[in-house]
C-alpha cells in the first residue's frame, strides 16, 4: 500500500493555554486515523486551529449566529464527497477546524479526563464534520459517536466517562 500524504497544518493562534508536548503529534494521528478509518484514499490537507473562548465565541458569532464560547468548529470545504485540490500539492482540501482550548481544559476537567482525550476527541468530531457526517438525527449522532470512540480506543485514548454531566 502507498503512503497517502496527509497535511495537518496547525496554528495557534492563543495564549491563555500552553500547548502541551505531543499535543500536535496525536491531532495529526486523529486525522490519519478518521481518514483511514472512512478509507479517504487520496491525499489531504486539513487545517487546525487552537482560539481561546473569545476567539471562538466571535467565531461562532460570526458563522452560526451564537453569541457564546463552544469547544470547536468545524469548516468543511468540500460539500457530497467533493473537494477543492490544492494545486501544488494535488491534496484535497477537507477544511479547517477550530478549537477553543480554553474550553477543551474545561471540559476535560468536567469530565474528568485529559486534556489529550479531549483535543483528541475534538479532534476526530471536526474531521468527521469535515467529512461530512452531521448529528442533527438521532441514528446520525449515534453513528458519529461510535467512530469517535472507535479512534479514541485506537489511539489508547479510551473513554473514561460517559459524557454526561449532572445538572
């Protein structure tokens, strides 16, 4: 098997959280995961972006009409399998994802696990995204969840709680 060339560029555009070591190695390992996991076969190239709370609140503002923090977005390039190709490098631009790492450290302390799982699993939601899962139905965010968990566990990055919260 050839090795496909997946592009992960990453910028971080925050201070209020230092990046811990590694954190850059595994998105890129989250990427190559989701992708080989949903047999994207052709190169690729996403863009990773770290905010803060304020960052991605105008962000969210700006694009979803919702004036508040959330934890990452997600901006698909391509739209039914179909993607722009960047010229020089002939890979098909998935998109861009943005994540508040502010909020990251947050939850990840809410649900009392790492920061790691949480980028991680942040990670793989937004790739999904940009593949162009969606969790509107039910049946849909079951399905998304199942992949992400499917790459946590890969990746040794199991589940550690439920995700949910108590009031």
């Amino acid at each position: 098997m050839t090795e496909k060339k997946i592009r992960v560029i990453i910028t971080n555009n925050q201070k209020a959280v230092k990046i811990p070591t590694g954190l850059r190695m595994l998105i890129r390992r989250c990427c190559h995961a989701v992708l080989e996991l949903e047999k994207f076969s052709e190169p690729a190239e996403i863009s990773v972006t770290f905010t803060d709370n304020e960052g991605i609140r105008e962000l969210n503002k700006q694009y979803r009409n919702i004036d508040a923090p959330t934890d990452v977005l997600s901006f698909p390039m391509g739209e039914n399998g179909e993607y722009d190709t960047n010229l020089e490098t002939g890979a098909k631009i998935l998109g861009d994802v943005v994540i508040s790492v502010e909020k990251a450290v947050e939850q990840a302390d809410a649900f009392g696990h790492s920061l790691q799982r949480e980028i991680g699993y942040l990670t793989a939601h937004s790739v999904l995204h940009l593949l162009g899962y969606d969790h509107v139905e039910n049946m849909e965010k079951v399905r998304m969840r199942e992949k992400e968990e499917y790459v946590m566990e890969a990746l040794g990055l199991p589940a550690s709680s439920s995700y949910i919260i108590e009031e």
